[in-house]
C-alpha cells in the first residue's frame, strides 16, 4: 500500500481578501497549489483549490497589502518547523505559528503570528496534471 502526502505550495497562490476580526485574522485565497505526492509512483499530481488561511489571537506586523494579489513565497510557521513556499497539510496548527508571505511585484510582506492556525479548504480541489517528482 502507498502512502500520499498533500503539500501546500506557496508561490502562485492568488490572495483575494484579508478579513481583520477582533481575535482573529482570516486570509481568503481563491488559487492556492497543492502537489499530490504518491509513494513509488513516477509521477505527482498538481492540484488547486480556494480556502482560507485562519490565524487566531494573532499579531499583525507592518501594513496589509491591497487584494486581490499574488504571493510570491514565504513561510509558514509551525512552533519550531518553518515550511519555505510549502507546508505539510492538513493545516490546523496550535502554539507559536504564524506566517511570512511575499507579495509578488511589491515589497510588500504580510507577516502574522498568532495560537493558532488552520487551512479551511473551500469546495474541492481541481486536478491540474501530473508532474515529474522532484
């Protein structure tokens, strides 16, 4: 029997909206990747999917970007791990956490820790194509 991994791939992920709430912050994607990695097969898949990025009791460093935008890469944090442009999912996160997201075409940075964090997926995602493992 294989086992599969999903992994959230950060850069190319279309940020639409940032909804600030008193206790917590919720990113609102409606692109985001995800590579399907299959054991002993010859191929991953690529997948894509909408969801929001929910950080709660969080800190807001610097100013939030104007939405809708693309993200270049960044980091997503997980009390002592720290993901580059891809995470591990699922995504439901407690303690120090937080992420770091570059803004394509910009200098802009969003950067927000908090307790808590979790990937709400919207719908299903979308099967894009196979890819060649790396």
């Amino acid at each position: 029997m294989s086992d599969t991994k999903q992994i959230l791939q950060v850069p190319g992920a279309r940020l639409e909206r940032i909804e600030p709430g008193e206790n917590e912050i919720r990113l609102h994607f409606s692109l985001f990747h995800i590579v399907q990695e299959i054991e002993n097969a010859f191929e991953d898949s690529l997948w894509t999917q909408a969801g929001n990025l929910v950080i709660r009791e969080m800190e807001i460093e610097g100013d939030l970007p104007e939405c809708p935008c693309e993200i270049q890469g960044g980091d997503l944090i997980n009390n002592i791990f720290t993901y580059r442009d891809h995470a591990p999912m699922p995504i439901d996160w407690s303690g120090q956490v937080g992420c770091m997201l570059r803004v394509s075409g910009t200098d802009s940075v969003i950067s927000i820790r908090g307790t808590g964090m979790q990937l709400e997926p919207i719908d299903f995602p979308r099967y894009l194509r196979h890819i060649k493992k790396t």
